[in-house]
C-alpha cells in the first residue's frame, strides 16, 4: 500500500487528484499508477487503469493484488472483474464508497484498510478541489 500512496502523492504534486494505485503478484510490483485525468486531459485514465496500463500484458492476472488508495469506481472495479484479479485492497472508502458490493458480487476480494493517511489526503483534496472531484466522479 505504501507504493500506492507514494503514487497519490506524485499525483497531488503533479497537480492532479492524489489517487494511487499497484498490482502486486508475489511480492512484487508488477505495475504502479496514478490518476492522471489532470495531467493527460484524459477522463479515462484512473489510477487503477494507469497502473493496469503500466503493467503490460501480463497473461493472466489471477494471483494479483490490486491496491488502490481510494475504493475503485465502477470504471475501475470493471477492468478488476474482466481481468479476474483476486483481491483488491484499498487504503480508504469513507470519502468515495465506490463499487465494492459490485467487485465481491463478481468474486473479487476487497478489503479496505481504513488508512487515516489516505482519507486526510483525499478529505483535504476534496475540500480544496470541490468542483475537480465532482468532475472525476462524474457528479457534474
């Protein structure tokens, strides 16, 4: 998870939403993101799929571990489900509940670590960058 939140705060310097994602196999990084809807103009680019994106074709992404600092959205719990990652862990869910009935109705793993790290990093934002974070989650 440190990774993750290391990526949330590359994102937040780079002027972007401080969300940060990995996919783990083994103990080992395969692929790291962060939500860089900001910086690339491109409404699609999630942490999660940033981090999916960097990884690669990997084959098959059974065993992996996705972390997110934030619970995933549907866009980002949907790409979990196609690729039939096993767990997904995820740092906070008290400022974005996202889609966890959907990703464990699917079979997905979610636990969420409740980090009082990653929910001060997102309330912050959130307060600073109302209209920002309503666009990301597509409340506008």
């Amino acid at each position: 998870m440190q990774a993750a939140i290391e990526e949330a705060y590359k994102g937040q310097f780079e002027g972007g939403i401080p969300i940060g994602s990995v996919l783990v196999r083994k103990n080992s990084i395969l692929g790291r993101g962060r939500n860089r809807r900001v910086q690339e103009g491109n409404p699609i680019i999630h942490a999660e799929i940033d981090c999916l994106r960097n990884a690669g074709r990997i084959g098959t992404y059974r065993d992996t571990v996705l972390y997110s600092t934030l619970m995933p959205c549907y866009l980002c719990a949907g790409a979990a489900v196609q690729f039939r990652i096993d767990k997904v862990v995820v740092g906070e869910s008290r400022n974005f509940s996202g889609a966890r009935a959907f990703m464990e109705e699917h079979g997905i793993e979610v636990i969420d670590l409740d980090l009082s790290e990653c929910f001060v990093m997102m309330q912050e934002f959130i307060a600073q960058n109302p209209q920002l974070w309503n666009e990301d989650i597509g409340e506008i």
